[in-house]
C-alpha cells in the first residue's frame, strides 16, 4: 500500500516526504526546521528588490529615490567580491533611515511583490501546526523586509534571522538605523551561528544557493529547491551530485 501524506507535503520529491514524516517522529534530534527566503520561499529576491525601490529604480519606487542610484552600482560591485559584505552593505547603506518610514515603505514592497509561492506557505504552516515542529526563515536579506513579506506569504513562522544593523534612539524622532551590523552576519556560515546562538542546530534545512550549503549541510534531512525555466545554479548541481533532495516550482 502507497504511503499517505498530508496534503501539504503533496507535491514535493517523495524522499523528502519521508524525510519530514521521520524528522516529525524523531526524538532523537532537534525539532529545527530553517529555512531560506529569497529564491525559496518566493521566486526572485525580494531584498535587493528593497534596495532597488529604495535607490528609485523600479516601477512605482519613490522620486526622489531614498537613496541614490550609485548604491545599487557599488553593492553590485561588492556582489563580485564578497558576496557577505555586499549583503552587510545593502543594510549598512539604509544607516540614518527612520525605522518608521522603513516600515510604511517595506509594508508597500512587500505588499506589491507577486513573487510569492503558497506551496511553500502550506509547507511551512504544515510542520508548525500538524508537524509540531519550529520554523526559522534564515536569510542574508535585511530581517524587516523578510518579516514584512513573511505576512504577505501567510506563513506563521517562530522568528526570522536575516542582516540587521543597531539602531539608535534619538530623541524626538524615535528608532533610527544606524550603520553597525548585528552580529553574527547571516550569510554561509552565519546562517549556521545564528542558528546555534539562539535554537540550536536544524533537523531540516531548504535553500536555493550555495549562500545556504552551510545550513544545509548542518541539517539532517534537506531540500534544495530551483524554479523550471531558470538556468541551474551550483546549489542545484551540488544537491544532485549529492543525492539530496531537489525539487523544481
């Protein structure tokens, strides 16, 4: 007799069907489950999408722009170099920002993003609410835009872990970014120490890029997931050469 699954596992590989049915019965392991966001939860990135809006750059962005254009050359010129410190920049450049406005503003990015994949919504109030496991987004995005979108996907998580930076309480004004970054920076390795520092080490990981092998490689059970029509990236090559779970949107 075929296996039966609940409906929001339907539709995945079935190897990881079976591994989120183990990771729920074990008692031998953590009840972790973290999970990256651009690229995995929703298609495309919606943290450099922020930077975009906010440099004036897209449809429907401020003008004047937040922040001038060259902010979106130098963080691409960063990309090259050190994609850690590109991903620190692209906060570090809101520094001076009101916490405020950063809010109204990532509420009507967020809110405006058409990105995002309900498969993904199911899957991760599944494990919370059927599989009583503890869902962490992990993402080398600014954490604000991520929690913003997290409401859009109508996904109920336990928190997310993302780049932030300190910020400053002026008085009068209120919450202002500063250009100090929180650490650890959740990018590679960071994913897995801030995973460590605060819940302890995942049961299950899924991610899209090699930013998430580390995450990935610390889990016991992981997916790998990509999008039909994209070119295949290296994250997507390792997990086949290695046998683990992949799955296409």
């Amino acid at each position: 007799m075929a296996r039966s699954y609940p409906d929001w596992l339907n539709g995945f590989p079935v190897g990881f069907r079976n591994d989120v049915m183990e990771a729920i019965k074990a008692s031998d392991h953590s009840r972790i489950v973290a999970v990256d966001a651009d690229g995995t939860l929703w298609r495309h990135d919606l943290g450099e999408h922020f930077l975009q809006w906010l440099c004036g750059m897209v449809d429907g962005g401020p003008d004047p722009a937040i922040l001038p254009p060259s902010v979106w050359k130098d963080y691409l010129k960063l990309l090259k170099k050190d994609r850690g410190n590109a991903y620190g920049f692209a906060v570090q450049a809101m520094g001076g920002i009101e916490f405020a406005d950063l809010v109204t503003w990532m509420d009507y990015v967020a809110g405006t993003w058409r990105f995002y994949k309900p498969k993904m919504a199911g899957l991760l109030n599944g494990l919370r609410e059927e599989g009583g496991m503890k869902v962490f987004i992990v993402t080398a995005s600014n954490a604000w835009i991520i929690r913003r979108g997290m409401l859009y996907l109508d996904a109920e998580v336990d928190g997310v872990f993302g780049i932030e930076t300190e910020m400053d309480e002026i008085p009068g004004v209120g919450l202002v970014l500063s250009d100090r970054l929180v650490q650890p920076v959740v990018c590679n390795q960071g994913k897995v120490d801030v995973l460590e520092k605060f819940v302890g080490p995942p049961a299950i990981a899924i991610g899209d890029s090699l930013g998430d092998r580390e995450m990935l490689e610390a889990a016991r059970w992981r997916l790998v997931v990509g999008h039909s029509g994209e070119k295949e990236n290296e994250m997507m090559k390792l997990a086949k050469a290695s046998g683990w779970n992949h799955h296409l949107f």
